[in-house]
C-alpha cells in the first residue's frame, strides 16, 4: 500500500506578496519583489538585491505577543503556516 498525502491548505509569504491571492496577481502582472539590500547585517554578503518577505503583513497576521523573541525565520513560517 502506498502512502497518502492530502493537502488541507496553503501558505504563502513572498517578496510580492503577503498571501496568495495577492502574490498569485503580483506573479501574473510580473511584478519583481527585489531590493537593495543596504543593511549593515548584510554587507558581508556578495548579493546587493534579496527578495524580502512582508513584514508588516507578517506581523499583522500573527498578531501575537512578544514576537521579538523569534528569529524572522520562524515568524514567517508561523504566519505562511497560519
């Protein structure tokens, strides 16, 4: 027997956008979601551009106490996954 996989939901935070509806119309309309990065976190990296997740998206989403004490990584995995 072979095993399932069934798919409840998708979750999506992309540089164009917050959600899928608005990501999947940023895709077809070809927006580019890059930046310069200008960070002083960033200026060891060989890459001048990144495409960034939404931040204030991610944090409206979430809405959650004490979001600080996260890594921006698991923020945006606990909003793509909310």
């Amino acid at each position: 027997m072979r095993p399932h996989v069934v798919l409840t939901g998708l979750g999506l935070i992309s540089s164009v956008g917050g959600d899928t509806e608005s990501a999947a119309r940023a895709f077809v309309s070809g927006a580019r979601g890059l930046v310069e990065l200008e960070s002083a976190l960033t200026a060891h990296l060989r890459a001048r551009f990144a495409g960034l997740g939404c931040d204030p998206v991610v944090a409206a989403r979430l809405g959650a106490p004490g979001l600080a004490a996260y890594d921006r990584h698991v923020i945006l995995a606990l909003a793509a996954a909310r």
